[in-house]
C-alpha cells in the first residue's frame, strides 16, 4: 500500500447525472490547493432523485469516477485518509433549535465544555424513526439572555443560550451510500450535505451575513440554501432539476429524451434576448426519417415556462419557511442547468432580486478543467476538507503532533466536532 499522504484531499460528489471526484494538494504554510486530478462518470441511472436506486451501477461509477483521478493525480485513494463525500436526498430536513444551560464555577466564565454543553442541549430534538443528525451548526449565543454574538467563549454569565440549525436525513440513506463507497475500497472521513459544501464554494461572506439564498440546479435535484447573518437558516433538496426541461424537450420536439438532452445542453437557452433570430437548428427525427428545421428562439417556449415553475416552486417553499426577507443580497446559482443561458434573468424576474451564476474558486494545477458550474460542490468539499485539516493541524509533518497553541485553533477544533 502507498505511503498515507496528510496533504492530499479527495471530495466525491455523488450527483444524480454524475459522480465527480477530485483529488487535491493542500499545503498550510501558504494556503495553497492544487487541483492534481479528477475524474467523472455517469451514474447510469444508479441514482434518481439524488437516492441510489441501483447500487452495482453506483458502484461502477464511483470505481470509473475515481479512478481516472486517480490516474492522473498518481496516488490512490487508499493513500487518502481525507475523503469527503458529498449526500444529498430529498430526506434532507432542517430545524432550528435552541439550548439553555448554566454557566458553572465561581469565576462564571464561559468555556468550551460549556458551549459544548449548551450545543448539546440544543440538539436534543425528537427525530423519526429511522432519522439521524447529519450536521449541527451553531448559529449564535447569549450570555444572560443579552445579544446574540458569534463568539461566547470567555464571557461572563450565568446562563448560556445558543440556537443552532440542524441538518437530517434518513439513516437508511447514508447507510446505503456507505455500502456503496464500501464496495468501492472507499473509506470516507466524513459525508457532507451536499448544500453546506456548495455553499463553502461560491458564497463570499459578505453574502452570507447579509442573507442570500443558493440554488444548485442539477440533473434530477435542486439543492436550496439560505443563509443569513453568517449562518446557515434553511437548507432542503426538491425533486426538481434539468431532467424535467430534458423532458419537456422531448415531448414539444417529440424526440427521444437522448437527442432531447443534446439540443438541450448545445442550443438550450430561457431567454430570447440570448438567441439570434436567424438561427436554426437540427431537430434528428425517430423512425430514420429525415432531420427537422427549428428556430433556435422556439425552444425558449419550450424551456422558459419549465425553469420559471422551478423557480416558481422553490420561491413558494421559501415563503412557507418565511425565508423570502433573508436574501438582502440576492440569489446564487450553481449546478450544470445553470449554463442555459439566460437562467439569471428569470431568476431574477421570479424572486424580484439580483442573481448570478456563482464563480467558482480557481485553484492551480488542474483548477481550470473543473471550472463550470456543476463542479461546485466537489470544490467545496475540497474547501471543507481543507478547513478541517486546519482545524486539526493534521499536515503532512512533525507539526501534526503539535498541542494547539493558541484559542482560536481550540475554537476551530470544537466547530470541527460540532460541523
Ligand atoms: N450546457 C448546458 N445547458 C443546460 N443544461 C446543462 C448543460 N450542461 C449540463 N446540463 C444539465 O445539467 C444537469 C447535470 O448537472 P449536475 O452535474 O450539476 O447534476 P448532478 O450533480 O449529476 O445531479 P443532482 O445534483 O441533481 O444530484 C443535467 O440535467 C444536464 O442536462
Ligand atoms: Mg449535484
């Protein structure tokens, strides 16, 4: 087996069309990532809806997916011990606690066993049978009832409150996702909500505290975000995605959903304003029978009514959790339908504020192959698992023995058991 390399970062995103791995160079000294290798491979229809439905076909592609990054990274796995795994289903849930406890001792200063505690009052919540915890993120904390702050640690008090969202999902879900990266000699360090690590891609923090709401548009999912005050308020996944404009194609064109796909991803556009009225295209008819002639324009009629409805359903959910007043700087979308063009102004006519397609981080080495937008979370979790291994002080060195000096690496280490 290959020497254990500290300093190397794997991030599988499991997506519904594909699986993309990543295969990443980290380095503390300079906070330097290179992007070494990176493979993708379609799930062949072993996930629908973001769940696995098949798992030899999963297999396969995780074995595809990972290997051709291994290839040109030149280190396996197996020499990997941080390999993040990106989840997402549409068993995701959400809540937002809160936890009380008292503030111990006679000097009553607050210490980490105390937000510990208060956090792990919080999360004491009644979950369904067959649901776990995926993540717990405190949101902020009070000292005898005063403001919420970011940072309680060393104040004074005697009682700490603290709210936190947590993110769960079905145990069922993760186990099945486990067996599969099993199957595949894959030993994951951590699973992570697909949401958390887009959203560690492509919002700045400015976007966070202010509210902004992230919408990753894949192939059978749409994974929705919103943050605010810097933290995390809502996340959940809707069983909406490319799949659906795929479909609508091939009914108006009456063509296979194959040939849909293409003309979708080549020419697909929302927007009129993006089209040459004097462009025409193929349409391949089925039967063998001679090829048809469509103005390009005609497929907006197609596409646009498909992605304002998608839009239209995410919007009505977000009023239903009273979200829509937390998106002050507007909306960012990710995922591989956001390359039709046009999609940021139909977004923008359907919640009435700024949208963008995200910027992806650009790292070296191979960063600029991985540069559209489905690649997202697969970055992010690179971004995830490099913080961590901050956090840790786990490096490719002597340091990673060394006692954390100082109270920001201590806090660091307690988000990073909390996250
Ligand atoms: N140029 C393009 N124009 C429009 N749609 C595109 C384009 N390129 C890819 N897509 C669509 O993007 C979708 C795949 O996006 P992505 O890779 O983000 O999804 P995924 O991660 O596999 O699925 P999910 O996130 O739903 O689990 C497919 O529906 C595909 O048709
Ligand atoms: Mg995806």
């Amino acid at each position: 087996m290959d020497d254990i390399r500290n300093n190397l970062i794997a991030a599988i995103d499991i997506g519904s069309s594909k699986i993309v791995t990543i295969i990443a160079e980290v380095s503390d000294s300079d906070d330097h990532i290179s992007i070494l290798g990176y493979g993708c491979a379609p799930t062949q229809n072993g996930i629908k809806d973001g769940t696995i439905q098949n798992i030899d076909a999963v297999v396969a592609a995780l074995k595809k997916s990972t290997e051709t990054a291994e290839i040109q990274a030149t280190y396996e796995l197996g020499s990997i011990p941080n390999i993040y795994v990106g989840i997402s289903n549409t068993s995701i849930e959400t809540i937002n606690s809160t936890g009380q406890v008292a503030i111990p001792g006679d000097d009553k200063e607050v210490r980490i066993e105390d937000i510990n505690r208060v956090i792990g009052n919080a999360q004491a919540v009644d979950l369904r049978d067959g649901r776990e915890i995926l993540h717990i993120l405190p949101q902020c904390f009070s000292v005898n009832g005063g403001d919420w702050i970011k940072y309680p640690l060393g104040m004074v008090g005697a009682r700490l409150e603290c709210r936190v969202h947590i993110i769960t999902g079905s145990t069922a879900t993760s186990q099945t996702v486990l067996k599969s990266l099993e199957r595949a000699d894959i030993i994951a360090k951590q699973l992570v909500c697909q949401n958390l690590a887009n959203a560690k891609a492509v919002l700045t923090d400015d976007e966070k505290e202010l509210g902004v709401l992230l919408i990753d548009i894949g192939a059978d999912t749409c994974k929705v975000s919103v943050y605010y005050e810097g933290t995390p308020y809502y996340n959940c996944v809707m069983k909406l995605g490319g799949k659906h404009i795929t479909g609508d194609i091939s009914q108006a064109l009456k063509i296979m959903p194959n040939n849909a796909e293409t003309i979708k991803v080549n020419y697909g556009v929302t927007d009129f304003n993006y089209v040459d009225e004097s462009e025409y295209i193929q349409v391949p008819h089925v039967g063998g029978r001679e090829p048809k002639k469509l103005r390009r324009s005609e497929l907006v009629y197609v596409i646009k009514p498909r992605v304002e409805e998608i839009f239209g359903i995410i919007r009505k959910d977000l009023a239903d959790h009273n979200m829509l007043d937390k998106m002050t700087s507007g909306v960012v979308l990710t995922g591989g339908s956001t390359m039709l063009p046009g999609i940021e102004e139909v977004c923008q006519e359907v919640f009435g504020v700024q949208s963008r397609v995200a910027t992806l981080p650009k790292f070296d080495g191979l960063g600029e192959f991985v540069q559209d937008p489905s690649y997202s979370v697969a970055l992010g979790l690179i971004m995830w698992g490099y913080d961590k291994m901050k956090e840790d002080g786990c490096f490719d060195d002597v340091s990673s023995e060394k006692p954390k000096s100082n109270i920001f690496q201590k806090i660091g280490e307690f988000w990073n058991k909390m996250f």
